[in-house]
C-alpha cells in the first residue's frame, strides 16, 4: 500500500468524524470572518488617511494665506504625517488601535507633539481587535487540541487498539498518517482564507508565503504538545484537561506573568517627564536672557551664529531657537524613554519563547509592520521629517527675508 | 445531612483525593491571591508616582516669575489622574488611556502617554487583576475542575447506583453545584477579603464594592450551575469538557471580539487628525485673538465700545487686548467642546453596541458591571478628560482676566518692539499663587451603581438561563 493511499484512507475516515470536521469548519468560518473584518479595518484606515491628506493640503494653503510672516506661517501651518498600513495589515492590527497612524506636526518643538495619543476609544482597544492573528495566536491551538486530543485515546476506549494493530501492522505509521491528516486540516482551514483574502488586495506572494510559514510552525509546535499527551496512557478527559490547563498557562498565564517581571525589570521612563521638561525649557526661555537660547543654540546650528543677533523683547527666530532647546534638553530623557520600550519589547521576545500565541502574534505583527517596532519606526521618520522642516524654514528667519507664499512652494513634504 | 449535602461532601472528597484537581484548585487561589497582591502594590506605587508629579506641576506654575499673563497662558498647566481607589479589583480601560494632560489656552488637548503604548504587546492578553482572574482564568479553571462531576459517575455506573439508593437526580446535581459552588467561593475569597480591606479605608465606595462582588457572585454561580447541568446533559466526560471549553473560549474571547469589531465598523469613529483639521477650520471663523485686527472680532470691538460708551479702544478702561483673548477662548471653547462631545457621544454609543452583547455573552454583562462600578470604565475617563477641560477654561480665562484688568493697552501693544514697556507687562508672581487644585472625584458612587444594576440584571437572567438547564440535566440524570 503506497503512503498516498493510505493518507487517503485516513482522511476518509477523518472526514467521516462529523464533529471534527464540524470543528474545521468553524475554525475556516472564524478565520475568513477575522481576514474580512481585517481587510475592511484596513480600508477604512487607508481611505482615512487619503481624505485627510487632502484635507491638510487646503488646511495648510489657507493657514500659510493667513500668515504675515514666516514666523507665522510656520507656526500656523500644521503638516499630516501618516503610517500607511501594510500588505499584510489585515492579518494583525497590533499596535494601530493603541498607538497613531496619523500625526500633525509643525515646527514648535517636537516633544510637545509627538507624544500626542489619538481618540482611540480605550474600551475597543481594551479587548483587542478579532483579527487573524487572534484566531492564529488563540482560537487554533484550542481546535488542535479538539481535533487531536482523543486520537489515541479514543481508540484504545473503544477496544480498538488490538484490532488496529492487527490490520494495519505498523501502528506507529497508522498514528503519523492520522496526525498528518488532521494537521493538513487545520492548514487548510487556517491558510485558505488568508490566500484568498491576500491575493483579492494583491499582497505579494513572498508576505503570503511568509506568513504561512509562520502559521505552519504554529501548527506543528501545538501538534508536537498535543501528541505529547495523547501518547500517555490517560483517559481522554484527562489529556483534555491538561492540554487545556496547557494552554491556560501560555495563552494566559505566561504572558501575564511575563509582563508582571518586565514591569519589574524594566521599569521605563514615566513619559510625562519629557513633557514637563521640555515645557520648562521651551517657556523658562521667556524669561532668560536671549543670550541664553541664542547661544547655545549656534554650538549646534552654527550656519546661523553670525546672522544678526536678536535686540527686541520677541523676535521669531529666538523663538523657534528655544523651541529647538527644548528639544536639544528633553533629547536625552526622550531617547532612553524609547530605549525602555525598546527593551521591554525585547524582554517580550524572551516570553515569547515559553508561549506560542506570544510568539505568532509577534511574528504575524512584525510582518504585518504593526508592532512596538514599527510605530516607532514611524515615530522616527516623523522626527526626520519635523527636522526638515524646521530647517527649512530657519533661512527666512535668520536672514529675516520678507514673506511670500512664493518661497513656501518648496515646504518639505512627507512621503 | 440533606442527600445534596452528602453528595456535595462526597465530590469534595473526590476532588481533594486527584492529584490534577488539587493542582488546579491550588493554581486557581494562587492565580487570584497573586492578581490581587500585584494590582495593589503596583496602584499604590501609581498613586503616589501621580500625586507626587501633580505636586511638582502645581509647585512649577506657583513658583513662576513676573509675567505677562499670556506667557501663563501658554506655560500652561499639567493635570495627571490617579487611579480610582476600586481600580485595585478592576483597572478597566486606565491601561488604555493617557495619564496625564498637558492644559494650554487655544487648544483642548487630549490626555497623553498611554501604559499599553509604552508596554509591550503582552497588555493586550489580559490585566494581572483581580477582576480579569476571576471573569476569565477562574471559569475556566472551574470547567477543568468540575466538568466530570455528573458525567464521571454516569461513565462509571455509579450514577445508576445512586439513583436505586434512592438519590434524587435533581439533589444528585444540587449536591455538584455546592461542590463546585465551594471551588466558586474559593476563588472569591481574596476579592471578599480586599473589600473588607478597601471598604473602610474608602466608606462612600461600599455600594460600588457590594455591586462589584454581587457581580462577580452571580457570574461564578453561573458558571457553577452551567458546568454541572452540561455535565449532565452530556452522555461522557470528554464530550462535556469540549463542549464546556467550546463555550468558554465563545463567551469570553470570541464574542468580546467581535463585539468590539462590530461596533468599530457600524459606527465608524473619525481619526483625530481629521477632527483636528475640522476644528481648525471652524476656529479660523473665530478668528485669532493674539491679533486684535482680526476680522473674525470686528462686531465684538463694536459691541464693546458701545458697552463702554467710548469712541476707540485705547479710550477703554480696560486692556482691549485682554478682552479679545477672553471673547477669543470663550468661543474657541465652544467649538472644541462641542467637536469633543460629539467624539465622546460616538465612543459611548460604540461601547453601548459592545453591551448590547451582553446578551450573549455573561462576560461582557460582568466586565461592564465591574468597570462601571469600579469608576473605570470609558465614561469615567471621558468625565476626567471633561473636568480637566473645566479646569482649564477656568484657569486661562483667570489669565485672560487678569490680561484684560491688569495691564495697560498701550504697554501691551508695544510690548513686541519696546523693551521697557514689556517689562510694564509683566504682572506680579503673587497672581500664580492662587492656582486651584485639580480635584476629579470620578463618577459618584450611587450613580455608578445605578447603571450597574441593569447588567447585574442581565447576570441574574444568565443565571436563570442556567439554571433552567440544570433542570433539564436533573430530569436527564433521574430518567437514568
């Protein structure tokens, strides 16, 4: 008998299980349902973000028609940056219920602005979205487990045990073809509806493929677990209840242990401490002598140290001068605050390797550019960007050229 | 002893002499002790960290040199909100939403630095509190302890033995329930233990806390009769504990999902950004109140002068200056209180969908019931944001007024160019010292109770709901 037979065989007899092929069933149903919501939460976003990017096109032309000055104009004009979804953003939303996708800046300082949350409502964000991950990092362990647990134990409950070894002779194979067919099962529940969905928004194949890569570790690890316990001598109510104890304590328990000792270890950077810090620098400024803003400020811009020095009460380049000091002042206190979440993520990672449904929502999130990494990566191109325009502007203000809309044709543009 | 009293002694005898029921009763009181002790020592050490920052804050603003009024206003002031003191048992949405507020003139800003932002994606499994232990772990653990109570005996034939004794079926599972109803009791100890602790250190939260346990009671007593009445109804053991795991993992992971999905796509909630975009749109109408000229304050000079019956402004017998930031931040405010009630309008009406399926899911009835009672729940913290944008608006208009009747017109005007005139501008210390404290109460506690009530009713239908199913496993158990 050919190994493709006997496959077929075994899956005749799996799809004869009306309950686990039920079980199959609604895991597919659960996870088209997840890549639907998915998909059309990433719709949403990206269409947002094309309405709002308009929006700010005539918000900017009208603030800087307003403006008598470059000092005005600059401090008017407010410039949208985005963090566009990803192909695979339909598979893990992560970070983008909690942390922007969309950020207006200007150029005041940055640390008054970057730290600014969105209107998300905390109660969505407190259960989390149904997204694939979820179904991959939750649901599909449970169906494993549903379809697996009583594979050996069933029989031998059955008095089937004698019979089995007696027709098919090498029992061991017998157990690798059964488990071959339910693992087979599980992918194709899991995998078809994320093909499906990806190749209607046109994401590549290598994401695609990546991603199913992921999803296969997941099933062969919980598979592994799994057949760890269904070899034992126990009832089927007794390996049920430990996988489920299982998987209790690293869908659960482990993460929330987990972030118990990382809050222990890393207790980060209270970020109201930048905020506080940089306002005390950026409105101190008021009352110092220009001398004291102006002056360090050319040790770090010193293309501007012999414009012409400031003798008014106000001058806009002294104020766009302190604002930078702010930022210079508070650079230190931010950048170990990033730090923090930087290690606390990697700590995460450390977790990740005791608890499967860590680890694949990590995976699946970092694909899907959706995770503590990337938003801020986004945080940084944001800085970059508010670099460049706060330079750009710093040629009409030290040179104290006259206004006109003219020169503003070439304002930085974030792409 | 009742025969259901015997019964329910026997299964405890059973449970305390199987190794993995011990381990999991043992993991369970563990898990809640360990919520528990966590939760407070870590909102303790938050309270502190935030009274001790608000210090700081009001110190900042009173420790301030002459200034010019407008310099006040946007120096600005930081409010930071301490945790309600029953977010002990339930934290609700605190991880999710901004600590602190920085409160400026012309903008209603919104609270910043959230923890779940700063954390890792580990936030987003659960919260170390008692209220996600005992909502989520517990029945599960539960499930795992007694979802073979009924059927175990069937499987064995002792059940047949028993009912030829003369058990009754409905007192055969009566007995189960109190077993697994001790397990419930259990795990709720450490929450009846804290309230006793918490209660008189906080005596006006007593009802909320009585709610907050009669909540958490009534869910578990559900959970209780619900494992016992499957276990009946199902012909074996495994075939009970698929079926129990099946409904868990339905009521307290899917449907909380969806639910928050379906609420985001019905009623779609718009970006910040583009809020912000239409805000400014509208306050351009306004007009900008640091330039007298603008058109957008025409009529109110006119109105002014005819107020004071005088001819221009520098006639005025007061700063003119001061008066347009006033009537500046008066209306400004206004457009942003109305754009942020919509907002808030639109995120309760989301939560609301997300009650809605409390109607399927118990979970979702007792997680409301619990924030709401706790004072964590999204209204509590649209209410912080609120009294924050109160006592901002009374802060800067302070400022404004003191711009308006301190100061000279002609000085203020010149005060940009002229180095002498801007130090005539600059009023005295003493004004900051009168800042007022930033006192947030929270919800009250009879309100909170109040719309507690309706999901403790629907818990109590969920109980009913249950206990209907009992019968039917009593009347399957006696039809043996």
């Amino acid at each position: 008998m050919n190994l493709l037979h006997c496959l077929g065989r075994e899956a005749g007899l799996f799809i004869r299980t009306r309950s686990s092929v039920a079980a199959l069933a609604l895991l597919c149903v659960l996870a088209s349902i997840a890549i639907g919501l998915g998909h059309a939460e990433v719709q949403r976003q990206e269409a947002s973000i094309e309405r709002v990017r308009a929006l700010d096109v005539t918000e900017r032309e009208s603030a800087l028609a307003g403006a008598p000055d470059f000092g005005d104009a600059a401090y008017a004009a407010y410039h949208l940056t985005w963090n566009p979804p990803s192909e695979m953003a339909f598979t893990a939303m992560g970070q983008r219920d909690i942390a922007p996708w969309m950020l207006r800046v200007r150029a005041l300082a940055l640390e008054g602005q970057i730290h600014e949350t969105d209107s998300f409502n905390p109660e969505l964000s407190l259960t989390g979205r149904f997204d694939y991950a979820f179904v991959m990092a939750f649901l599909l362990p449970l169906f494993a487990i549903v379809v697996m647990y009583d594979m050996v134990s069933a029989e031998r409950e059955a008095g089937r045990i004698p019979l089995l070894v007696a027709s098919a002779g090498n029992v061991r194979r017998l157990w690798w073809q059964r488990t071959a067919v339910r693992v087979l099962g599980l992918l194709l529940a899991c995998l078809v509806p994320m093909w499906l969905g990806g190749l209607i928004i046109g994401t590549s194949a290598g994401a695609l493929l990546t991603a199913s890569a992921i999803v296969l570790v997941t099933v062969l690890v919980w598979t592994a677990v799994i057949l760890v316990f269904s070899f034992r001598p126990w009832s089927s109510a007794v390996i049920a209840t430990s996988l489920t104890g299982v998987w209790l304590t690293v869908a659960l328990i482990l993460p929330l242990g987990g972030k118990v000792l990382i809050d222990y270890l890393e207790p980060g950077i209270d970020g109201a401490q930048i905020a506080l810090l940089q306002r005390e620098t950026v409105n101190g400024a008021w009352d110092l002598p220009k001398e004291a803003t102006m002056k360090p400020f050319f040790v770090t811009h010193p293309e501007w140290a012999d414009t012409r020095p400031v003798t008014e009460p106000f001058h806009w380049k002294w104020y766009y001068a302190f604002q930078q000091r702010g930022d210079e002042v508070a650079a230190e206190l931010s950048g170990a605050y990033r730090a923090a979440i930087t290690r606390r993520d990697e700590l995460t990672g450390w977790v990740a390797l005791l608890s499967p449904p860590v680890a694949v929502q990590r995976a699946l999130q970092r694909l899907a550019g959706t995770d503590v990494q990337a938003s801020l990566a986004y945080e940084q191109r944001i800085r970059i960007f508010h670099e460049q325009l706060r330079r750009f502007y710093y040629p009409f203000l030290f040179n104290e050229e006259p206004y006109g809309l003219e020169s503003l044709k070439d304002l930085p543009r974030f792409e | 002893m009742s025969q259901a009293m015997k019964i329910a002694a026997g299964e405890w005898t059973h449970l305390l002499r199987t190794r993995l029921a011990v381990l999991t009763l043992g993991l369970l009181f563990a898990l809640v002790a360990i919520a528990a002790i966590n939760s407070s020592a870590q909102l303790r050490a938050e309270a502190a960290e935030r009274l001790q920052y608000q210090q700081q804050a009001d110190e900042a603003y009173r420790a301030q040199p002459d200034r010019h009024p407008h310099r006040m206003v946007h120096y600005g002031h930081y409010v930071f909100r301490t945790p309600a003191p029953l977010a002990v048992i339930d934290p609700g949405v605190d991880a999710f939403t901004g600590r602190s507020i920085f409160l400026e003139g012309h903008r209603r800003n919104t609270a910043a630095f959230s923890e779940a932002r700063e954390t890792s994606v580990l936030t987003r499994f659960g919260s170390v509190s008692p209220a996600f232990t005992l909502q989520v772990l517990v029945p599960l653990l539960m499930i795992l302890i007694g979802f073979s109570s009924v059927a175990r005996e069937r499987e064995r034939g002792i059940l047949l033995q028993l009912l030829a004794q003369g058990t009754r079926g409905a007192a055969l599972v009566q007995g189960k329930a109190i077993a697994l109803a001790g397990v419930a009791a259990l795990a709720l100890l450490p929450l009846f233990l804290s309230a006793l602790w918490l209660g008189p250190q906080t005596p006006t939260e007593a009802l909320p806390l009585l709610a907050l346990l009669a909540g958490h009671t009534v869910y578990l007593a559900f959970w209780v009769v619900l494992i016992v009445a499957v276990s009946a109804l199902a012909g074996r053991a495994r075939t009970a504990l698929i079926v129990l795991i099946g409904i868990w993992a339905m009521l307290t992971v899917l449907v909380p999902r969806l639910a928050t999905d379906v609420a985001a796509t019905t009623l779609p909630a718009p970006n910040q950004a583009e809020v912000d975009i239409r805000l400014q749109e509208e306050l351009r109408s306004v007009g900008d109140s640091h330039n007298i000229n603008d058109p957008g304050f025409q009529s109110f000079q006119q109105q002014v002068l005819a107020q004071y019956g005088v001819a221009s402004i520098d006639e005025l017998p007061v700063n003119y200056r001061g008066l347009v930031s006033l009537q500046g931040e008066a209306e400004s405010s206004a457009v942003m209180d109305r754009l942020t009630a919509e907002q808030h309008s639109l995120q309760r009406d989301q939560a609301g969908i997300v009650k809605l399926f409390a109607l399927l899911s118990p979970y979702i009835a007792v997680r409301h019931l619990s924030m709401t009672s706790a004072g964590t729940d999204l209204r509590n913290h649209q209410q912080f944001l609120d009294a924050a944008e109160a006592h901002r608006f009374a802060l800067i208009q302070g400022l404004n007024t003191l711009h308006a009747e301190e100061l000279d017109y002609v000085d203020d005007s010149a005060r940009s160019r002229d180095a002498e005139a801007e130090q005539r501008t600059r009023v005295s210390s003493e004004f900051w010292t009168t800042l007022q404290q930033f006192d947030f109460a929270g919800t009250g506690a009879a309100e909170r109770v109040r719309s507690a009530l309706p999901l403790l009713l629907a818990l109590f239908a969920w109980l009913s709901a249950s206990a209907l199913l009992l019968r039917a496993g009593a009347r399957k158990v006696q039809a043996l």
